[in-house]
C-alpha cells in the first residue's frame, strides 16, 4: 500500500454508502480504528473486513496517538473510521492527526458520507455560503452567542432529538417565530425527513410527530435590515406615545424588522 494510515468515510446510516475504494482500503489494512468496535464490527461483517479493531475516540485519543505511531513504525498500516461519516468532522480525529503530521507520517483521506453536506444538498438556499458549528452548546446564552455570531450566514448545526425542540424555542424567543429553520433527520435511512419552514411551524411539527434519530439543523442566514437607528427609535417612540409597554415594544420592534431583541430592548431603554 502507498500510505499507512487512512481516514475512511463510512455510511451516515444506510450500511450501501460506501464508496468501492473505502471497501478496497478497510480490506487491506492491518488495523481499524474506530469510536465503537461494537458498530464497526457490524460494517467488517457485511464488507468481510479482517483487519484487527481497537476503539479510539474522543476519551482516548491522544494515548491511541502513541499506538497507532508505534504501530506505523512497525510496519503495519491502519485506518481511522468514526461511527458514522467522516472521521474529524464532529467526530474524534483532530487530537491524532496532529500527532501523526508533527511525526512527518502521510495521511490519504478516503471521501465519502458527511451528514451536512448529505443535509445541505436538500436545502434550497440563495448561497453557498455557510457556518458548520458541529454541536449547537447545550447553555442557551451559548447558543445565543454563536447564532448571533452567524446570524447573516446560513447556520449548520448538529442536535440530539431530545433537545431540538428546547433550543428551537430558544431561537424563536430571541430572533423571532418567523426565524426559517430546516431540520433533517435520520438521513439517508428508511425515515429520512428534510422540514423546512418557520421555528414556529418546525416546533409544532415536532410536537406532534416522533423526533427520534441523528438530527442535523439550519437556521437561514437573516437577511439584513435596511432601517436605520434613528428611524427604529422613531417607531419606538411612536409606540411609547401609544403606551406601549417597554417589554411589548422590544417584542414589537424586532419582529416587525427582524433585529436582535436585545438591540431593541437598549434602545427602548435610552429613549
């Protein structure tokens, strides 16, 4: 073999998508290494893989580091396989590829199933532009703080179904219940499903219907607005005049022109 050490893409859920030189390279190494040797036995089983498994993953990676140099230096060639999809894409890989650059050993790449980009190419958007977070923070002024961050940019981000539909009301109470919002689940399986609509609509969905499987989400980039401060603090006083209530008109203001809730609420409060 030319290399001794590949990073392999496996499938994200229907066991058939893996490419033929995935197949070819899982065959020939002395060693997978892999998140789970429970689930990658499952995929040696079908393909008829015989190489010899150990587990590396996030909780280890840097002593499997040590062994799979050792191993290299002996001869032997490995492969690196997450659970599913690409390894080091939200997955554990970064800690060990490190390790084996800084000790000058090459690395081939085997391309293949990625849930996001499985998952964006179901989305009509109006860019190619966007933000992959990997795993939305569970904190909600975390998740505030790096929506914000990204809030003109179409933002990819991964979730557990237990949680979805807690950070999905976090994203309506701060950027609104109009805020678009795509969730794809249990990609590339029997019940795969791409919803795309409002927060408001997607969360009364999911309220309704079984959340279950792997869940990859984007909130679409906001679509910048074009009123100035000084006509928002116009519209702000207008509503003052009418009694409004501070809290009333920050809710008000920022869905009518679509701006950040807290902006709303400092002006309110300096006028």
């Amino acid at each position: 073999m030319d290399c001794q050490f590949y990073i392999v893409a496996t499938p994200i859920g229907n066991i058939s998508d893996i490419s033929l030189r995935a197949i070819e390279v899982l065959k020939k190494v002395n060693y997978i290494a892999c998140e789970d040797t429970r689930v990658t036995r499952v995929l040696c089983e079908k393909y008829g893989f015989s190489a010899k498994l150990f587990d590396c993953h996030k909780f280890n990676e840097k002593e499997r580091s040590e062994k799979i140099i050792s191993l290299i230096n002996e001869g032997n060639s490995i492969a690196l396989v997450s659970d599913a999809g690409t390894p080091g894409i939200s997955d554990p890989g970064s800690v060990l590829i490190k390790e084996l650059k800084e000790n000058n050993i090459k690395i081939t790449s085997i391309p293949g199933a990625c849930a996001v980009t499985t998952f964006l190419s179901m989305i009509p958007r109006t860019t190619e532009k966007y933000a992959f977070i990997g795993f939305i923070p569970r904190v909600k002024k975390q998740q505030i703080d790096i929506l914000n961050k990204y809030k003109y940019t179409n933002c990819v981000f991964y979730e557990s179904p237990n949680r979805l539909i807690e950070t999905l009301e976090n994203i309506s109470e701060e950027f609104g219940y109009s805020t678009k919002i795509a969730v794809g689940r249990e990609l590339t399986k029997l019940f795969e499903e791409v919803k795309i609509g409002t927060v408001t609509e997607i969360i009364d969905y999911y309220k309704n219907n079984p959340l279950k499987g792997e869940i990859v989400a984007m909130v679409f980039a906001k679509e910048a607005s074009d009123i100035s401060e000084d006509k928002l603090k116009e519209k702000i006083r207008l509503l003052k005049e009418e009694n409004y209530s501070d809290k009333d008109i920050a809710i008000i203001i920022s869905k009518l022109y679509n701006e950040n809730k807290n902006k709303i609420k400092k002006l309110v409060l300096n006028i």
